[in-house]
C-alpha cells in the first residue's frame, strides 16, 4: 500500500511538472522583446533571426535541450504510470530532466544578450523605454523552474528510500 501510495503522489508531481515543462516550452513563442519601429519578437524569433541579428545556434541548442528535458520528463510520467521503473531509473531521468530543463530555460532566458540585441540598442533606450522585454521571457525562466520543483520528489527517490532504511535501522538499535 505504501508503495503504491507513494508511486501516485510521484506520477502526480511528475505530471505536473511535465505540463509546466510543455508552457514553458509553450511561452518560447509568445512576445519576449520590444523595440520602437520594430515587432515584437518572441524567443524563437529570435533564435532564428532576421534581417538585423543573424540565427544563434546556441540559443536554437538552449530550446532543444529544453524540448529534451520535457520529453525525459513525460517518459518519466508514462513510466510511473505504467509501474515499470525502479529508483535508479526514476532517478536518472528525474535528474536528466532537471538538468536539461535548467540549462535550456538559462540560455533561452539571455535570447537578448545572446542575440546581441542589447549591444545594437543604447542603454539609454532600455532606461527610456524605446526596447525592453516582455512577458514571455519572464514565463519561460519561471514555468522551467517551477516544473524543476516538482520533478525534486523524482530526481531524489533514491536518497530517500535510502533515508527511509537508515532510519528504521537506528530505531531497531535503540530498541
């Protein structure tokens, strides 16, 4: 029963975790940047480039590495659903996902220092509000934290059986 128990409340924070992973992958394309004369432009768009900034593999590499953690992370879902995973499966991929999902949403997170959009405009620009961010580079660095949040239960399954068992054992001493 306790295992069972605890396998429902894993497949519950995993699959939150893997819907905040999917909106964060979600707001990469919603408006991240404004300039005066200019469209907005989402982190994508900028990725990709246009006439003024050119593609920048590393931020196209940070939204792979975030489509990859999201993905690790729904395996991780259908592998807790079907009850087929062991600690250090659940924990390798918990991990993984974290990883991944973290070093994806930091780079995607700069698009407009990677870009070089910050250097073609004044600083006295971003003061005066001639260009700025907008809220899609907020929600992409906040949904990949909070969907690291909840894949913790997952990435420390193994610590905690192994807690769980140096416990029991020093109640058995002290008895």
């Amino acid at each position: 029963m306790k295992k069972i128990n605890e396998n429902l409340k894993l497949t519950i924070f995993q699959g939150i975790a893997s819907l905040l992973g999917i909106l964060s992958i979600v707001f990469t394309f919603i408006p991240a940047y404004f300039e005066e004369s200019q469209p907005d432009m989402s982190i994508f768009q900028i990725a990709l480039g246009n006439e003024r900034i050119q593609t920048s593999p590393l931020l196209l590499f940070g939204f792979v590495l975030l489509v990859v953690g999201v993905v690790l992370s729904l395996s991780l879902v259908v592998i807790l659903l079907l009850k087929k995973g062991n600690d250090l499966i659940e924990t390798i991929l918990g991990v993984s996902s974290i990883v991944l999902i973290l070093v994806g949403a930091v780079i995607l997170t700069c698009a407009v220092f990677v870009a070089g959009l910050d250097k073609l405009n004044s600083e006295i620009g971003f003061v005066q509000g001639s260009w700025g961010f907008l809220v899609g580079n907020y929600l992409v660095p906040i949904f990949a934290l909070l969907a690291i949040g909840f894949t913790y239960p997952c990435a420390m399954i193994i610590l905690h059986h192994k807690d769980l068992e140096d416990k029991k054992k020093v109640s058995e001493v002290n008895k």
